[in-house]
C-alpha cells in the first residue's frame, strides 16, 4: 500500500529506542515503521532526528487572573509551539472564587477552539465549595479533564490544607490526578511584608520572599497530606535540589508522587533578577530562579528519575503594556509584577542543547522528558508522546548538530522578549509534524486556526491510588 506521506531515512527515537528507518503515515496516524515504504508524498529526514512531538503538560495559555488576560491566544501559542517541536499542550482552566467553574471554563473551552495545535486542559481549583465538589467536578473530569491544579500560595488563589484535602479526597473518587504548586503563602507574605518595609523593593527580592525552604516545606506538606487520603500527585515547577530530595523519599516509600521541573530552572538563576527595573522583573517566575549550581544538582535528579518531565510553564506575559510586566509602572515592586516566564518554544532546543548535546542525558531520556512521560503521566499516551503504530503522527525533525542563537523573533509567541535571548543551543527542528500534516517547515509555520483538537483523557492505571492507607482509616470515603 501507498502511504499518505512517508518520512524517509531518519533516525527515529522513542523514550526507549533508536531506529533508522521510514516513518508511513495515514490519515494523520503512524502507519507503519520500516525500510523503502512507498508514499503519496515524502519528507527527506537524511542526517536528522524523527522525534514524538513535544508535549508540553504545563502552559498558560489565554488564562484570564484577576481580570487580566494573558496575551498569549491559543493561535499564537500554537504558532511558538510548532517553531519549537511541541504538537501538544496541557494548560489551564481557571476557577475564579466566588463562581461556579462552569462560568469560566466555557468560555475558556470557545477560546481553545481556535487552537492549531492538539490540547487538554487542567482545572484549577481555587474555592472547592460543596456546590463545586459535588456537583462541577464528577461532570468536569467526565468530559475529559481528568487533572486538577491547586496552589498552595498565591492571594488569589491558595487554598489551605484543609480544602486541598478536600480536592485531593474528591480526585481519588474521580479519578483524577492532582498537581500541585508547592509555595508556603503565609511564609511568603510575611517576608515580602518585611522585604518591602525595609526598602527591598527591587526584582531580586522576589527571590529573598521565596527562599528554597519555603518550597520545600510545602512540598513536605502537599506530600504528606497526599498520603494521608492516598491521592497520586504531581509535585510542579521544582527549582531545586532540596525539594527533589523530598519527592524521591516519597518515591522511595511507594507514593505516587511525580516531580515536574522546568526549563528555567535549568538556564536562569537569582542573578537574573538582579537586574535595574524591569529588566530583572522579566524573569521573575514562582519557584524563582535558585543559585548557580542548583542545575547540576537537578540535572542529576533528572538522570536518577525523581524528576521525569520537564514543562516550559510558559507564561503569557509581555514586559510592556497595559498586560504585562510592567503594568503597575516601570518601577513597580517585586510583589506587583506579573509571576511567569514565556518558554514554549524554547523547551525542546533548550533541553536538548543543555541535556542531549553536553552531555547530561542521552537521547532517549530527553524523549522521555519532553514527550512521552508528560504523555504518560497525564493519560495520553501512546497517542501522544512517541512514535509507534497507531499513534498520532506527531513528529519533531530534528537537526541535532544545527547551532542557533535564541532571539525573540525565533519564539513566534506573542510575549514582546524570550527570558532566553542570546543564548546558544546546538540542537533545533526543521519541521513539525501534526497529526500528519507539516505545520513548521524551516521556521516558517503554516496552519488553520482551529484544527488543533480537544485531548479528552479517560481513566488510566498510572494514576489509580495505591490502596494502602497509612493506619487503615478512609477519612476521604466518610466525608465525600
Ligand atoms: O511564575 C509562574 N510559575 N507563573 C505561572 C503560574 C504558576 O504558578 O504556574
Ligand atoms: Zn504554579
Ligand atoms: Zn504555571
């Protein structure tokens, strides 16, 4: 048989092998693996990498915070992410307290519609009302959202041990996975308290507010309560070695606790902040930045497993106008300016010129980093995440020896700077492929607004409790 479109003489890598061979794609599917296959049209993959498309679990993309609405729309997004070798996104329906989710995540559902890439969302769950966890959340996670997001700091939105206890017991009834950002509020406010009593108003205290022991004690916390109600969980954004070392304990005692790390964490520090004005404001994100030599350190717990997907946390914020950065003025203070860096198109180049091409990782292991364990982790695999028989046509051609400069003009976002600029990396795609179709050719990404689709997740082993409870009481079954 004739294929719709054969990817020829590359060397295709999964989370788990290496093959040189041709990749047959039908109706937006791998069709088959193998040598010579003959197809309608061909792609010369000569000299380079077949990779899964990145799939990027963790991306605020069109959220609206407080009114504020980030600039990144699901058109552009798409636009960065193809640039960058990404062909799915998890990002984030948001609760608003005070109203039912349905009143938000509606709107949100018309907004992906326009997507060009394939995307799931997560639920954000900031006010788990009895209304909310009765009578939202079964039909929520029925229609797909099959993951919640709590914050454990933030004004807005952090909720506190009771009510995340909540969240958790109603995820374990529903079958869904918890992610969890892990920021002690109350630590965090007192310092800023003082920070800014003191005069410290500039982007590095951001940092000072922060410090890894705030992480790392609400890692403990969200860790043990997960525990206590026997709840899987995904430790997000880790900036440090400290908090690894609480997940791999958890890990080694046989919890289902996963340890997301991002991009940032592996290329900035604190130094980066400490910089005049707003030019420190850019790479203001939460967790921040750590010290110089933190990224060995999580780079070794990558190599050991604690942490086994890295996401961009791609943030939509710009450094100008009336939605970015500097919206409370050119001078603000660190506590009023916008958490987040933009990254979605930056991930895979970076991680595999940081990981891959210095030799930190071998190809595989970056695979699995990008692609197939967030694909895995968040119940799509093996649609997404690798390249296999049946699975979606959802390819990364990659250049592995290519050396590019990082500009904001090669991001495609519509975020006015890449925390990233200037930056080398040895590693970058040449095409993208999604669901069979060439969506980024040398740089130059073409496709219709809209043909991105909704990634409903069913239920899946990974994430099914473990059924042991610490002393045999199920407090969570008692008060559904
Ligand atoms: O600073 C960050 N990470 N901003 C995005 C929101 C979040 O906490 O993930
Ligand atoms: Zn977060
Ligand atoms: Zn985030």
């Amino acid at each position: 048989m004739e294929y719709d479109l054969v990817v020829r003489g590359g060397r295709v890598v999964t989370g788990a092998e290496i093959m040189d061979c041709d990749v047959g794609i039908q109706g937006g599917r791998v069709a088959a693996l193998g040598a010579n296959l003959p197809g309608a049209r061909t792609l010369d993959a000569g000299g380079l990498l077949v990779l899964p498309g990145g799939v990027d679990t963790h991306c605020h993309i069109e959220q609206t915070d407080g009114g504020v609405t980030n600039e990144e729309t699901f058109v552009t997004a798409s636009e960065s992410a193809f640039a960058g070798g990404t062909t799915s996104v998890i990002c984030f329906s948001g609760q608003e307290r005070g109203r039912p989710i349905r009143e938000t995540l509606e709107p949100y559902r018309q907004a992906a519609s326009k997507a060009m890439l394939d995307y799931s969302f997560h639920q954000t769950i900031t006010d788990p009302t009895d209304a909310v966890v009765r009578d939202e959340l079964p039909a929520i996670v029925e229609s797909g959202i099959r993951s919640f997001k709590v914050f454990l700091t933030y004004d807005r939105v952090h909720i506190d041990d009771r009510q995340y206890l909540r969240v958790l017991a109603a995820a374990r009834r529903l079958g869904a996975l918890v992610t969890v950002h892990c920021e002690n509020y109350e630590a965090i406010r007192w310092r800023t308290e003082a920070l800014l009593a003191d005069g410290r108003t500039g982007a590095k205290y951001h940092g000072w507010s922060r410090p890894t022991i705030v992480e790392r004690e609400a890692t403990h916390r969200a860790i043990a309560l997960a525990e206590l109600v026997d709840q899987p969980i995904q430790i997000f954004h880790v900036s440090c070695d400290e908090v690894a070392e609480e997940i791999a304990r958890a890990q080694a005692r046989g919890l289902k606790v996963w340890g997301e790390t991002c991009t940032q964490y592996f290329v900035l520090t604190a130094d980066d902040m400490d910089r005049p004005g707003m030019e420190g404001g850019k790479y203001i994100c939460s967790p921040p930045p750590r010290g110089a030599g933190e990224n060995e350190k999580l780079w070794a717990r990558v190599r050991r497993d604690t942490l086994d997907i890295v996401s961009s946390d791609h943030s939509g914020h710009s450094v100008f106008g009336t939605r970015g950065k500097s919206r409370h003025g050119a001078d603000a203070n660190f506590r009023d300016i916008a958490n987040g860096v933009p990254g979605l198109a930056a991930r895979l180049p970076l991680v595999f010129s940081e990981g891959v091409s210095k030799g930190r990782i071998d190809l595989n292991r970056f695979v699995r980093l990008v692609a197939s364990n967030p694909a895995r982790l968040m119940g799509l695999y093996p649609r997404k995440g690798t390249i296999a028989v049946g699975s979606d046509a959802d390819l990364a051609l990659w250049d592995p020896d290519r050396k590019v400069t990082l500009t904001q003009a090669l991001m495609q976002h519509a975020i006015d700077y890449t925390p990233y600029e200037g930056m080398e990396v040895t590693g970058w795609p040449v095409a993208t492929l999604s669901r069979g179709e060439v969506v980024m050719r040398d740089g130059k990404v073409q496709a219709e607004p809209g043909r991105g689709r909704f990634l409903p997740r069913a239920p899946y082993d990974l994430i099914r409790p473990t059924g042991v409870l610490p002393d045999g009481f199920d407090a969570a079954a008692v008060l559904a």
